[in-house]
C-alpha cells in the first residue's frame, strides 16, 4: 500500500463535510465534553502558533467523541479590530471585505488540516447577529449599573488613534502596534469590574487543579488586593488662599501606616485635579507647567524609568506631629492607583528615596533593625522597630501598622481601607470597526439608550478610513437620528467597543442551538447543559487580558440571570510558542513556516504529528525541518504495515498464554500505549510520550508475524493515533475495521502479567549472564539454573555467597 497525502486527507475531509460528522448532537442526557480553543483574528493565514493550538483541541475533541461522549468543539473568528483598518489604509480595501475574505481562507485551511469543527455553529463577532445579543448585554448592564460614563485620563495610542485599557498598555507601549502610550483626557465607558474585584480574586481558589498555577498568580497580582490606612492631608491656610479655597486637601492612601511618622512630602500626580486647577488658573509659572505637561505625555511604565518632579509651592499639615509638609508633582504617581496622590517616606520606600535624593528633600527615618544600624544611602524596607513615632515607639512595624490605623479611626481622621489594583475597565475605542455602543447623545434628554427592539445599531458601510480619527465621527449621516425617549433630534454614540468584549462571552454564543441561533445569544436549556468549557487552550498572553474579562463576563451574566454558574472554563491548558532558530516566529524576523507550504510537501497529518510529538505542549516547541520529514516517514510506514491486518469488525479474540514471548511483548506494548493514551487526555497532557508509545509497540510488532496480533494491534493504536493523525487513521480503519475501532478501548489487563522474567547473573559482582524463569520459580531452582548458564566462570572455584535479588538478578559470590 503506498501511502499518499493529498488523495487520502481530500477523501477524508469530503466525507467528514457531507456526513456533518463533527456536529454535536441534542441528547442532553448523554454525557458532554466542550472542547475549546481561543478563536483567532481574520488575519488571513495561519501561523504554526495557529495550528498547534487547534491540533490540541482536535485531538482533545477527537478523542473524547471515540469514548462516547457528546462533543461541542466549535469555532469562530475574533472579527473586529484595528488591524482590519490598518489593512483597509494599506490596500484600499473595505475592512468587512478583507475580514470575510480572510475567515473564508482561514476556514479553508482549517478544512485542509483536518480540524474537527462544528460548522453549523461558527461565528464572527463582526457578524450583525453577533452584534445584536452584544448590544442587548450592553443596555442590560448599564441598566444594572455596571457600566458608565466618565471623563478621565486614558492611554491614548497616537498611532492607532484609540484609547486602551490598562491591560492592553505592555511596558508602556500599545500591544498592537507597539508605538508610545500617553494620557488623553477624555469621555470613556468603563465596565465597573472593580466591583467585581474580591469574588474575582477569590473564585481563583475553585480553578486550582484546573489552570496553571502561573495564571492563577498573574491574575491575583494584577487585582492586586491590599490593605492599609486611607486619611486626609489638609491644606494649611496659605495654601488653602492660594488655591482660592477651592481645596481644603487631598486623600491618601498607604499600606505602610507604620511609617507615617517619617512622612517629609506628598506628592500628586500629574493628572491630579489639583495640579489641573493650578494649571487652568495659571497658578505656576510657564516652566512647571511645561514639565507637568511632558510628564502627563510619558506613559505609566516610562513614569517610572527616571523620577522627576516639580514643586507646586503648597503646603500641608502632618495629621498627627502638625508638622509643615511639601507638596510635589511627581511622575511616578498615577491616577489610576489610588487617589492619585502619596504620602512620601524616602527613609522606607526606594522610590521615595531616589526622588529626595535628586532634589535634596528630608529624610526622616522612623524604623530601625532589631539588630544593626540603619544605612544613610538607601532605605530601610524591611520589619523592624519603630523610633521616632511618639506613642509607637518601640513597637515591631509588622504590628505597628494596624495599632496606628486604630489610632487614625478612634481620632477620626483616618479609616481602614481596602484597595484593588484592578481598575474599572474602559471599553470606548475611537474606530470604525468595532460593535457600536448602543446609547444616543440627547441635548433634552442627557445619554439615552437605544430601544432593544432597534438592535442591531450596524455599521455603515460607506464609509472612508484615512487613519486620521474615527469615521464613524466623520460620517454625514449615521450619527444622526431620532432620541428613543423624546423624539427629537439626536447624535448616535461614535465610539466603537473594545474587541475583548466580544471575547468575553463567545463560549456561551457556541451554546445555542442551530435551531434557535436567530433567536436568541444562547439557550437556558443548552447552557445548562453545555457549560462550563471542559478544557480550554491558548496563549498564556491571555491571562490577564481575556481570561480575566472572561470570567467578570461569567459573573456579570450570573447577576443578570441569563447563566448559574461562576466560571467559565474548567481547565485551562496553555501551550507554549512556536519557535524557529530560538526566536518565535514573525515575518519580521523571517523565520516563519508556512502551514500550507507544509500540508502541500508532507501532507496534514505530519504537520499534526510533528507540533504534537516534537515537545509537551506547554513547553515551547522548537522548529525542525528534520523531525518533521521524520513524523513523515513515521506515518508512511504506519500506513504501508497496515497491510499485514486481516479484515475484521470486532478486535480479534486471543488466547495469550499460548503466545510466543515476541508476541506477548508486542500485545503488552500495544496496551501500554493505550494505557499512556487515557494518561494523556486525563491529567498529563504529554502527547509526545504517548506517540513514542505508538512508535514502541510498532516496532514490537515489527519483531513478530501473527496477523491477529497484527489486527489487535492495529485496532488500537488507529484508535489511539486518531485524534492525531486523523486521515490516515480513518484509511486504515475504514480499509480494515469498518470504523468500528474508533471507539472506547478497554485495557486487557492479562498482557501485563509477566509468566516468565529476565534476570541477570553476576559472579563477585560483575555481570556476566542473563537467565529466563517463571515469575513463580523457586529461588532454590533461580541459582540452580544461574550455576548452570554462568558454569565458566564458576570452573575451579569455591561459591562462598548465593544471593537473589527478587525480579531482579542473581550474585554468586567466589573465590579461589
């Protein structure tokens, strides 16, 4: 039989389509597996990061259907997105007509590798039903009070010409494109995911087991909960007159109560209404207000390389020494931190160290060692004794904290607080193709939303994109319409939604019917049965971005009474990049591979085979010309030996006791691959162990000729390789089995009991023979049997010691 690629996998993939083979069924009382990977973007082609990825869920889905399960294992496109705009500047294009045309490539080559997807239930979040739900969601959680309007300071990319959330700001530059983030102030929605902020920090512990630890901790520092003390710093009467009493203070907030005694300046951020009051009413002279304005152009990330900062010449009062405190702008404070403004103790804090440093402000310590002196160059940060502090004195500065917010509480001027560094998500983006915020701008009536039954509010599709602005902003008539409460003329909302909203609920999109898939996001019945996502694969880049927004989405849904559970995804496995030559692939650096090239030279299953064999797929998987054209040679040889089964459609009945000990090692091989196979899907996920367990029983095959072993053997390792290298696998069986082994294999357990075993043979130690007994010989007959076959190297000598190491060996101990 010669085996060939493109006649077998095209065969394959035509019966696969027209028999709707992938399709879940609607008996809901068998039991389930939803299988998913993170959709990809419309880019037009896929990358190897792309096909391992989907080669894991497919085998996943693979075999889980082979075991009798109902699977869902569907996908979609992430559709919206500035990168469709870009490609519409670059080529001339429309950015519906580049993305559709990129979702039918990309579906073609899904086709092509042989990825078992649900087709009656795809999607793409630009899809106007898709929209529609969205937009239904989004009134919906404006009328429960979880998103808003508010104007603030926003990473604004000058490049792409949109706002970012903070998530999407990667050390100080836009995830996309790379270019310089600086602060705009602005109108923004924001999602109110703060309030979410303890459940989604402690509904971590329910994903133990099932995610990486990795992501569990990413997320829990990134909300980033902690405690300490909240009080006012109140202005002193000049600064109070100089600020026209606009302003009597300002709060703080520390998680360091123990060092408040060494406070020796405050200092606000840049964007801090103070600072804005000042600049407004020109009180500072143009310098300061120029260095202010360059800090606020400097990203948050940048802020923080090189401390700056101006003096504001004002001056506020210590809550409890009454001393006269400084107040600065320093750049390394943000307003998304707090209040926007710090207590400043240089001798406990290295950044507030460096900064009195530089401009030769007070350094007042206020802990010490237990043990040693404290150091004039640096600051202390460690626990210690407290000095300095009046009444606290003495105490341990672990301890100190809480007495001293007490203190704060019992004097009125301070409470205890708890602070989050998760910040409300901002979901405005200044672009054309996104979903619209469903919400009119009303001169009578303020901010109105839209009528449901006006859903959805779609994009205009003529439109121009020159990069400069939003289109939507600029186009004559979209934007202009009727108020859904009074009537009268009114301005439709321009600013489109960020992508990671329409990420954020996919998976429950997948679980609606193809029946009602008009009619409603999801069914209750099909949720119900569906959810939560039994294994789910991507990017580790995901896991704060849409893991987190992913899961605010879940609880969000659960308080609207659309869903009743918490999370979204039982496991999560995350797969490690694709690399070539050490580097991870881009065009950039050219050292991309090509799938299609791939497909077309080896055919599907070997760039299948390869990207699970080559490493376990959290690791990082190198790329290797070698080892591919090797998972190549491995499959052609696995198909051209198939032609030593009989035909037969049930596993062939042996009698295993009467086997030969080539045969009966082939037959354990065989099982021991299918046992590392279950291990696989269970727990380990190592794929590349249970192949070499395939290729390790095919070679025990090889090494004897009964052809119902031969049969046996191959009706369980096409069983097992099936989710692997699928068309071949389906050849073989369809050729041999009917397709009847495609299905659950049970673990003969007799192969594993061993009748007879090897043991070695040593004479003073040094090995010098094998022997074969029964497993159930005496020991008195085990040395009679190693006298005999280590005879010459016993001739002439005196056996002073027999010892038998049990399944093991055998030491005979002489001497002259």
């Amino acid at each position: 039989m010669e085996y060939s690629s493109k006649k077998l996998e095209k065969k394959w993939q035509e019966y696969w389509a027209q028999n709707g083979s992938f399709e879940p069924n609607e008996d809901f009382t068998k039991a389930k597996k939803y299988i998913l990977s993170m959709f990809p973007f419309p880019s037009g082609r896929l990358h190897m990061g792309h096909v391992r990825n989907y080669t894991i869920s497919d085998a996943f889905a693979r075999y889980y259907r082979q075991q009798g399960f109902n699977v869902l294992h569907p996908i979609g496109f992430d559709s919206f997105g500035m990168p469709a705009e870009n490609a519409a500047i670059k080529n001339g294009s429309h950015p519906k007509t580049w993305t559709y045309s990129n979702i039918d490539y990309m579906k073609g080559e899904f086709k092509s590798l042989g990825f078992s997807f649900s087709k009656e239930r795809e999607l793409a979040t630009s899809d106007e039903l898709y929209t529609k739900f969205e937009q239904g969601f989004i009134i919906d959680m404006y009328e429960k009070g979880l998103l808003y309007r508010k104007k603030g300071f926003l990473n604004w990319c000058p490049s792409c010409q949109t706002v970012l959330a903070n998530e999407q700001v990667l050390e100080g530059s836009c995830w996309r494109c790379d270019t310089s983030v600086v602060k705009k102030d602005m109108n923004q929605y924001y999602f109110k995911i703060t309030q979410y902020g303890d459940e989604l920090l402690s509904d971590l512990a329910k994903l133990e087991g099932g995610w990486p630890k990795q992501v569990l901790t990413m997320q829990e520092n990134w909300i980033g909960k902690s405690y300490g003390l909240e009080f006012k710093f109140s202005f002193d009467i000049a600064s109070r007159e100089k600020l026209n009493d606009k302003f009597d203070g300002f709060e703080v907030f520390t998680t360091r109560p123990d060092t408040i005694y060494g406070v020796s300046y405050a200092a606000l951020a840049p964007e801090h209404e103070i600072v804005n009051y000042m600049i407004e009413n020109l009180l500072l002279d143009d310098d300061t207000i120029i260095k202010i304005q360059e800090m606020k152009n400097t990203s948050s990330i940048d802020r923080q390389k090189e401390k700056s900062g101006v003096p504001l010449n004002l001056s506020v009062i210590h809550p409890l020494t009454k001393k006269s405190i400084p107040i600065w702008v320093a750049n390394f404070v943000l307003m998304d931190y707090g209040s926007g403004a710090v207590m400043a103790v240089p001798a406990h804090d290295d950044r507030d160290f460096d900064f009195a440093a530089k401009y030769n402000l007070p350094i007042n310590a206020v802990i010490k060692p237990f043990n040693g002196d404290l150091s004039d160059d640096k600051a202390f940060t460690e626990v210690g004794e407290l000095f300095n502090s009046e009444s606290f004195n003495g105490l341990n500065s672990k301890d100190a904290q809480a007495k001293i917010i007490d203190y704060f509480e019992t004097q009125n001027i301070g409470t205890k607080k708890t602070n989050f560094r998760l910040k409300d998500w901002g979901v405005s983006r200044q672009r054309y193709w996104g979903a619209p915020i469903p919400f009119v701008h009303c001169d009578s009536c303020g901010l109105v939303m839209e009528k449901k039954e006006n859903l959805p509010i779609a994009l205009p599709e003529d439109i121009v994109i020159t990069g400069e602005g939003n289109p939507l902003d600029k186009h004559p008539t979209w934007k202009h319409c009727k108020c859904p409460s009074c009537g009268k003329d009114a301005v439709r909302e321009t600013d489109t939604m960020d992508t990671f909203v329409e990420s954020s609920w996919y998976f429950l999109r997948f679980c609606a019917s193809p029946k009602n898939w008009e009619d409603e996001a999801f069914s209750a019945e099909q949720i119900k049965y569906w959810m939560s996502v039994d294994h789910y694969i991507g990017g580790i880049e995901h896991a704060i971005l849409h893991l987190l927004y992913a899961r605010f989405f879940t609880k969000v849904f659960r308080d609207l009474g659309y869903i009743s559970f918490d999370e979204p995804f039982e496991k999560l496995l995350t797969q490690g990049m694709v690399l070539k030559d050490g580097a991870k692939m881009s065009k950039s650096k050219g050292n991309t591979v090509d799938p299609d090239a791939i497909i077309e030279k080896y055919g599907a299953d070997t760039a299948r085979l390869f990207i699970l064999f080559a490493a376990p797929p959290t690791q990082e998987l190198e790329w290797n010309d070698s080892a591919v054209e090797g998972a190549y040679r491995f499959i052609k040889r696995f198909y051209e030996r198939s032609s030593n089964i009989v035909k037969t459609d049930s596993i062939p009945q042996i009698d295993h006791g009467s086997l030969s000990k080539d045969e009966k090692f082939a037959r354990k091989k065989v099982y021991e691959a299918l046992v590392r196979a279950n291990d696989v899907y269970g727990e380990k996920y190592t794929f590349n162990t249970m192949v070499a367990g395939v290729m390790e029983a095919m070679n025990a095959l090889n090494a004897q000729s009964n052809s119902d072993i031969w049969s046996e053997g191959y009706w369980i390792l096409t069983s097992i390789m099936e989710p692997v290298i699928p068309h071949v696998c389906s050849e073989i069986s369809s050729e041999y089995f009917s397709l009847k082994n495609l299905t659950l294999q049970r673990v003969l357990e007799e192969v594993f009991v061993e009748n007879v075993i090897i043991l070695g043979v040593s004479i003073n130690g040094k090995a010098r023979a094998e022997i074969e007994v029964a497993s159930d010989e005496s020991q008195e007959n085990i040395i009679k049997i190693a006298k005999e076959c280590a005879a010459k190297w016993l001739e002439g000598k005196t056996i002073v010691k027999e010892i038998v190491v049990p399944k093991k060996l055998v030491n005979l101990v002489i001497k002259d």
